[in-house]
C-alpha cells in the first residue's frame, strides 16, 4: 500500500485536491452548524475516507479501544494475539513453510478487530458523517486486499499494543518500597478469603440464601465437537454464529449467588443518555460471552469467557475503598482441541482477584516471581477435574461478589430453581441504545472505563502503575497484578505458569 508523502506543493494535482477536501471537511467538522454532504465525502480516495472517519470519531470521543489502531494502517487493529501471531509468521517465512497463509490470516484477525470497533464508533456518533458503515468496510477490505507477503516487514514493526501499566507512576510513588505494603496486604486478603475453596457444597448452601442463574437450553461438552469446527492457518477456531452459541451454551457455567440485596443480583448494563451515569436492570438477568484463544504447549487453544454485572458493590462501613457504581465478575475457560477444559480463570471487572483453576492435565512449573513479591498464578483449589471446569457452579458472595468455591453441576442444591439468563456477546457493551432514544452510546469511555465507577482505592494503590484501580473497565485492559505485572489477556500467560503433563 502506498502512502502520500511530502508537501502538498509537490504532490499530483489529484493528491493536492483530495488534500484540500480534507482540510475542507476538517473545517466543516469543527462547524456545529456545517455538515460535510455525501458527494463531499465520497470524492475522497478509500484511506482519506477511514482517516476521516478516525478524526471524527476522536472529536466526538466516541473511540473503542478494545483493540489498539496500527499507525498507518487505518483498517487494521491490533491486540495481544495480533502481536504473537505477527511474531510466528517470520520463522515460516524463513522455513518457506505457510508464510502465506499465515499473513493471510494475521491480516484477516486484525480486519475483524478493526471491523467491530468500528462498527461500534460509527453507531455511537451522535450524528450523520456523510458516509455508510458498509462504504467504509468496502474500502478498508480494498486496502487490506492490496497487502501481500512483501509488506509483512513494515507492517509487522506497527503491529504493537501498549502496556496497561504506568511506569511514571511507579517511579513517582517509590514502587520497589511501596511494592512491599500491597505485597503484605495481598496476602492477607488470601488468607482471610480463599479458605472458602474448601468447603463442601452443602457447607456453602447453608451461608445462603442463594439465587442461581444459567443461560438458556444449557449444553454439554458432547454436544459440540471442537474437530468439526473450522479453523485458520493458525489453528484458531472460526465457528459460525450457530457453532458459536452452541459452543457458548456448552460450558456456561451455573452463576449461583449469595442474595442479600439488589446489588447482588445480575442484569443488562444500561444508559438513559448520552454521558449518563449507567446502570444494570436487574429485570433484564444477563450473561455475556466472547470467544477468544491463547496460546499453551506451542498451540492455539479455544478460550471461553463468560462475565455478569452487578449495579454496585456495596459499602459496609463510611470507609469502604471498595465499594462502588457496578461491579463485575468473569470467568474464563480454555479448552484442549478434544473440547475439554485445560484451565479456568477468573477475575472482576477491574482486574482484581485473578485466580487459577487448572484441570488435571495440567502441572506448575517454576515461575520467575515465584521466589519474590511479585503475584503469581493464585490457584486456591489445586487442579480441578476437567468435569467440573466444564460445566461448574459458580458460588458466589454477597456485597463483595468474590468467588468463594467452584463446584460440579450435580452438588448440593442443584434442584433449586434456576432464573434463565439471557445470553448476549460481550461486545455489545461498546454500544448501547440510549434509553431517551438519542442513539447509541459505550458503557465505556474512550480510555476503557466505564466512568463512574472508581473506588477510593486509587488513593493508595496508585503508585503501583495501574490507572484507575478498582474501576471496571474494558476488554483488552485488565492489569491483574498489582505487584509485578500481568494482563488477563496476555496470549502466553499460562505457559509461564503451566505445562502440559
């Protein structure tokens, strides 16, 4: 693909004139009472046309950042897995192995990235661009059938996703002391709230009362079969919408939670306005899910992740630096390519509370911060049976919402009454419909939070370099480490931890 360079004076007079009409729409976007006609924008060529869009999106401050921009490819996105799998295409290339296919494919998972971001942004203007979202998904499929294998060095130097963490806040707040103290404090959290992992399930169902949710026409594993499941050069799965729900309802968990109040009841994340506070209706119980991969034991594997939203986090005292606006809590499982659960994690919606459930095929291995401060991978049942990873109940708190023990679907209580959940993906949180019928808007803002929800706590965690602790935020943004560092979506955590038996 090839960019324009240099001043407008040395440029073709056709380069010059789409230059022109750029700076013309600029102007014409800054206008509240001027808007840019379809002619005007249709005369530009296919990457002024995204490029312009992208101006419009940031002055509405409507970005989705789930997945990072690449620097001048504006049809492409990029997240953690794009980075690795860029990374794996150079030593086939090299080998004249599949090269080809696998550029292919990067470029295909990038083009999907940037498809649904912006999709979202485009819905979430507040007002018409002169342009269709399939006239901006015609050009960018032209642009991106432009690149061949001769351009994988230049993009691949692009193709980058930055680090969640804040190094200037670490400097600032003394982290190698401060580091310390959160260490400490950590470990007493796990001391006062992971005994729970060992108790029976008719030992839990006394604590209740409970309320248990599931999704609808609930699977099973055998239902569905990894192996008829198309996948790419990587060995990523492509399932079909129908082969995705079905893969989605097969390993749904059971949310099964302690009820004391409506704070402990799951619903449908919503806005009344644009830049309105959110909100969860809890008569609207839902269960959301996106289907992902990483990568363990020189492999892609399948992973899983189911998330529900509660509308605060209570607090239980005038001090509570926990407590909140919302709160959420997700669960993810990664699947072995015969269908069966290689491991599960979970976290909140803010990337606190990351724990490890691995199967039994699974072993740990020695971890560079085993032997320091650093958080490492908290497993607080040791392995768990494959069985109960696939179709598990989760028991969780009231008030805190924590995950106090994962147990089989068959345990104790299981005949109570389950309230059918409904089940949406989970990127439909990047555009909601506005309940005074304005249009759309994010539950999230242009830097990945969802806004009002902050604790108190980043009074005290700041100097540990994660912005805005204790806030939920979007995917692609979850710091799970608060000494050392760590992101839920980093493709190669578990082979830091794990390996295959």
């Amino acid at each position: 693909m090839k960019t324009v360079t240099g001043t407008l004076l040395r440029t073709p007079l056709t380069q010059r004139a789409t230059a022109l009409m750029v700076g013309a729409l600029a102007g014409l976007a800054g206008c509240a009472s001027v808007a840019p006609t379809a002619d005007d924008v249709a005369s530009l060529s296919c990457t002024t046309k995204l490029q312009y869009i992208d101006r419009q999106v940031a002055q509405n401050d409507v970005r989705n950042v789930t997945a990072a921009r690449v620097s001048g490819y504006p049809f492409l996105r990029a997240n953690r897995n794009s980075v690795l799998m860029g990374a794996q295409i150079e030593p086939e290339l090299s080998n004249d192995h599949n090269g080809t296919e696998l550029f292919a494919d990067w470029l295909s998972q990038m083009r999907d990235l940037d498809r649904a971001a912006r999709a979202a942004e485009f819905r979430n203007l507040p007002q018409s661009v002169g342009i269709t979202l399939d006239e901006l998904e015609i050009c960018a499929e032209q642009l991106a059938a432009e690149l061949d294998i001769d351009d994988y060095a230049k993009l691949a130097e692009v193709v980058f996703v930055p680090d969640d963490y804040l190094d200037f806040q670490r400097i600032a707040g003394l982290y190698p002391l401060t580091a310390f103290p959160a260490h400490f404090g950590y470990e007493g959290w796990k001391r006062d709230n992971l005994r729970s992992f060992d108790l029976a399930a008719d030992e839990l169902q006394q604590a209740g009362p409970w309320q248990s949710y599931g999704l609808t026409g609930m699977g099973q594993p055998a239902d569905v079969k990894l192996a008829n499941i198309n996948t790419d050069s990587f060995g990523r799965l492509l399932p079909t919408p129908s082969g995705l729900k079905a893969l989605v309802r097969a390993y749904a968990p059971i949310f099964k939670i302690r009820t004391e109040s409506d704070s402990d009841k799951i619903g449908l994340p919503v806005l009344g306005a644009r830049d309105a506070l959110s909100d969860i209706d809890t008569r609207q119980s839902t269960i959301f899910y996106r289907l992902g991969h990483t990568y363990l034991n020189g492999a892609w594997h399948a992973q899983i992740t189911y998330s529900v939203w509660f509308p605060e986090r209570p607090a239980t005292g005038m001090f509570d630096i926990l407590a909140g606006h919302l709160d959420a809590l997700i669960w993810r499982v990664t699947l072995d390519h015969d269908g069966m659960p290689l491991i599960a994690d979970s976290i909140h919606g803010c990337g606190c509370y990351h724990l490890f459930f691995p199967g039994s095929r699974l072993q740990r291995i020695a971890a560079p911060e085993d032997g320091d401060i650093r958080e490492t991978a908290e497993s607080p049942t040791g392995t768990v049976d494959p069985e109960i990873l696939a179709r598990p109940v989760l028991w969780i708190d009231a008030v805190s919402h924590y995950l106090l023990a994962i147990t089989a679907r068959d345990g104790q209580g299981q005949n109570e009454p389950v309230v059918t959940a409904k089940e949406m993906p989970e990127n439909s949180l990047n555009s909601l419909m506005l309940g005074d019928g304005s249009g759309y808007a994010s539950l999230y803002d242009a830097d990945g939070f969802v806004p009002g929800t902050d604790r108190l706590e980043r009074f005290i965690l700041w100097p540990l370099g994660i912005e805005r602790p204790g806030a939920m935020r979007q995917w692609g943004h979850h710091a799970t480490a608060f000494v050392g560092r760590r992101h839920f979506d980093d493709p190669l955590m578990f082979d830091r931890y794990f390996a295959v038996r």
